[in-house]
C-alpha cells in the first residue's frame, strides 16, 4: 500500500536511487549484462525471425498466495485470495536480469532487474500455445492519472 503521509511523498522518488547506482556501475564496469531464468520452463525469445533460447535455471521465484474467503456464486466456488512474500528471488546484483513471472515481477515492482515475456504478443502455434515472444518486458511506476483527469475538457 502507497505511503500516503508528507513523509512518504517527499522520500517516493528517492526510493530508486539503488536502481541508478546499480545501472551506473554496471555502466562503468561495461560488463555484458546476463539473464537468468527464474520461471519453472525454457523462454524463448523470437527477434528478426531467429529464436534466442534463455534455459531455465533451476530455481523458480514465486509469490505465495494466501487465501482469506471462499464464496459460491452460482454453483462456482471464487476464492478471495492475496500475495504475500515472494520465495527463491535472489537478491539484485550487477548486470544480472531475472525472467520471472508477471506476478513476481508485479509484487517487487520496485526491482529494475527483474523481466518477464510478453506474452501479450507471443507468437502461438495452431493451436493456441506460446511459441515464442518477442521480448521481455519490465514494469516501472507510470504517470499518475486521476479518472477524473481522463474526462476533462482541457485540451
């Protein structure tokens, strides 16, 4: 949940000065930067009609859930559920890019190296199934946009 107090607001962009520290010294070093696939399979990235196969590593990141309420509706069980900690993400270093799930991604949104594949514009075989995609995504804070903002007369 947002830090809402003076405090809170005033500090928010200071929270990604190890993120620039990192990049700068990974900017200094000039070395290579290397990915790591934390997800449970292979990724396979299609760039310029060739395949880039990224191996799983091993080790699968994930965040665990918790469930608080179960309801019926309608003959069909819906559970309310939560994220909780996120379990075997190491810790960031240099130049090391995690693949990991958009869920873990999402729940350590304040990490720059973590990735995970756009699955939005996979390339699918006949039969639905991911192929490839086309590249990796990160999730970083956007612009902060009222509803109200998107209805306005300004032009």
């Amino acid at each position: 949940m947002a830090d809402t107090s003076l405090l809170g607001k005033v500090l928010h962009p200071f929270r990604i000065i190890p993120q620039v520290i990192q990049k700068i010294k990974s900017l200094l070093k000039k070395e290579k930067p290397v990915l790591v696939n934390l997800t449970p399979h292979d990724v396979v990235i299609r760039t310029n009609g060739e395949d880039i196969i990224i191996p799983r590593s091993g080790k699968v990141a994930r965040v665990k859930e918790r469930e608080i309420h179960t309801e019926t509706i309608e003959g069909v069980r819906v559970t309310d559920i939560y994220y909780d900690k996120t379990v075997n993400l190491p810790e960031p270093k240099d130049n090391i890019y995690c693949i990991v799930s958009i869920v873990v991604a999402y729940a350590n949104r304040d990490r720059g190296d973590l990735v995970f594949p756009d699955g939005l514009n996979a390339y699918r075989d006949e039969k639905g199934q991911i192929e490839a995609v086309p590249g990796l995504r990160r999730i970083v804070e956007g612009p902060v946009t009222k509803i109200t903002d998107l209805f306005s007369q300004k032009k």
